[in-house]
C-alpha cells in the first residue's frame, strides 16, 4: 500500500522536472525601450492589469492561421502575458512621459491622477509576418475630467529570422506603439 503513494509522487517529481526544462522566449528591454516623449496632463498614472483573450492568457505563443484559427507554436512566454504587458506598459508610459507611472495596485502614498484599463481582444502572431495587439483602452481621472475610450489596432513586424525570439520582440514593439497612443489619445 504504501509503494503506489512512493510511486506517485516519483511519476509527479518526474513530470515537473521535465516540464521545467522548456525554453521560454521574451525580448530584451533595451530593444522595446521608447525613443519619443509625450507631454500629458497628469503626474501620477496607475495602470490596471491588462485583459487578454482567454487563448492569450496561456503561456504558450499563439499564431492566427490562414483558416483564421488561433493555435498554440509550442514555445512559451517568459513571463505569464497578461503581467509582462502590464508591466512593460507602466515602463514605457514612464518613459514616454517622464511621469509617475506604476502598475495596480497603486504602490504610493498620494492616490494616482489617473487609470489606464487595456482591454485586449487580438494578441498573437500572423501567418503574414506581424504580431497584432488590438482591444480598448479606457481612461478615467481620479478627479474631474473626461473619461476616455478609444479602440486600437496596432501590428508590428516579426523579423526576417522568424520564431518565437522574433515574435517576443514583435510583441514587445507592439506594446511600445501601445503606450505611445495611450500617451498620445488618453493623457493629454
């Protein structure tokens, strides 16, 4: 009785040491980092966790075939989507704006001007050679002002080397071009 709990636990210690050795792909911060700066209205900006589409949610890379099926490549993400996202995009606003920028919860003792909500609804690489980001974005002062919601759709290159190294620095790209149209449509 005692040697079929011994031989489970084995089989699952097996298991997850094989499930650790797979590659996991990201671009470099260095390569995504925002050259343009926008001036915008509020000092502190909050960012909420990025939405994804449930298939984005995964850690596995997806692609849109031909057909318009969404499937997973097989190499993983570094980091689980909706995360990464979030926290490239409070650092590229950052960057952009040169204003206090941090992701929810807010980490600060004075409460954020403003919130930036990101609502995704494409989030994969295309069969024609791009990584698209589209969705909403909402924003909504803290104080007064006027709430905001603007569509985006915005498609980077995947580079001529393709695979899943190109398709993270595509979407690290597509994120960037996301924060300059945040800053851009929703904090000036």
């Amino acid at each position: 009785m005692t040697k079929l709990p011994a031989l489970s636990l084995f089989a699952a210690l097996s298991l997850a040491a094989c499930a650790g050795t797979e590659a996991r792909f990201d671009a470099p911060t260095p390569t995504a980092a925002p050259s343009e700066s926008v001036s915008v209205r509020f000092a502190r900006i909050e960012v909420v966790a990025v939405t994804l589409p449930t298939y984005g949610q995964d850690e596995e890379i997806h692609i849109r075939e031909a057909s318009g099926a969404i499937v997973p490549l097989g190499p993983l993400w570094a980091d689980e989507p909706a995360r990464a996202v979030t926290l490239q995009l409070a650092r590229d606003l950052d960057t952009i704006t040169g204003r206090l920028v941090a992701p929810e919860p807010w980490p600060f003792r004075d409460p954020s001007d403003v919130r930036v909500d990101l609502r995704v609804t494409d989030f994969h690489a295309t069969e024609a050679g791009t990584f698209r980001l589209a969705g909403q974005v909402f924003v909504a002062p803290e104080d007064g002002g006027r709430d905001r919601a603007r569509g985006f759709e915005i498609e980077t290159p995947i580079g001529a080397e393709g695979g899943p190294a190109a398709i993270a620095a595509a979407r690290a790209q597509a994120v960037t071009q996301l924060a300059l149209f945040v800053a851009k449509n929703g904090l000036r």
